[in-house]
C-alpha cells in the first residue's frame, strides 16, 4: 500500500474539530468592535477621576487615584483593547467567549467605577470614565451577541 495514496475511507472516519474551536465570521459588525476601542483610547486621554487625573494617568497608579477606576482601567485595556483585538485577529470561538466574559465584568466594574468617583467630594465622575464605560457596554454587548449566537 501506498502511503501517499489517500483512502477516503479513513479521512471519513477521523474525527471532526471541536466546535469550540471553531472560527466566528464578524461579518460588517466588526466596525462597531472597531470604533467602541478607538473610543476607549480616546477615552483615555480624558479626565476620569474628581481630581482631575486622565486615563492614562489612572493607569499608571498615580498617587490619590482610588482602587476602583484603576481596576476598571486595566481591565479595560486588557479586555477592551488587548483581547478584543486578540479576538478579532484570530476569530477563535474560546477567545470570543474570553473576550465577552472579560467585557461584561469590566463593564459592573466601570459602573463601580463612575459610582466611586461620585462619592468623593470635588465633583464627580470625568467624562472620559463615562466614555470608556459606555465603550466598554457596546463592546460587552457585540461580543456577547457573537458568543451566544454560535450555531
């Protein structure tokens, strides 16, 4: 026999990928993806904090920023840019459900976030951590779309 000689028997019996493993197709909706992370870099060059500290600066652990809206920076740079990214390049369903989940808990935090920066005297929230919250909620909402409509 020979082993260059395919027999379309055995291709047959082997066994398929798993579903999990299997790529989403974006389609035109991946723009949307693409807008809401430019917004949250913009976002990060605005004011978030009442004492007036941007994005990046909450990110970087300036002094006087408090837990909240830092979790919520980094999360959102490792969820909102760096996995949504991630996930576009590949299309990998895992990703895409890492990518959702990740969204949608960075989302409850930057509500924790803007509610922090509303009981600290000086006058609220800014309007880049509003901003990257309502980026976040859009991008928590089109990756959850994709991961729950998987055939």
């Amino acid at each position: 026999m020979n082993p260059f000689d395919h027999d379309t028997e055995t291709e047959r019996s082997e066994p398929a990928r798993p579903a999990i493993s299997r790529e989403v197709d974006f389609g035109p909706k991946v723009l949307v993806v693409a807008i809401a992370i430019f917004v949250l870099l913009v976002a990060a060059i605005l004011r978030w904090t009442a004492s007036g500290a941007t994005g990046w600066q909450v990110v970087s652990g300036d002094p006087g920023v408090t837990a909240l809206p830092r979790l919520f920076s980094v999360l959102a740079l490792v969820f909102g840019v760096g996995l949504s990214v991630a996930s576009v390049m590949t299309r990998r369903w895992v990703l895409v459900f890492v990518t959702a989940a990740g969204c949608a808990v960075t989302s409850v935090t930057g509500v924790w976030a803007v509610w922090s920066q509303n009981t600290v005297p000086g006058g609220g929230p800014g309007f880049g951590l509003v901003l990257a919250l309502l980026a976040m909620v859009v991008l928590t909402g089109r990756w959850a779309g994709w991961a729950f409509s998987r055939t």
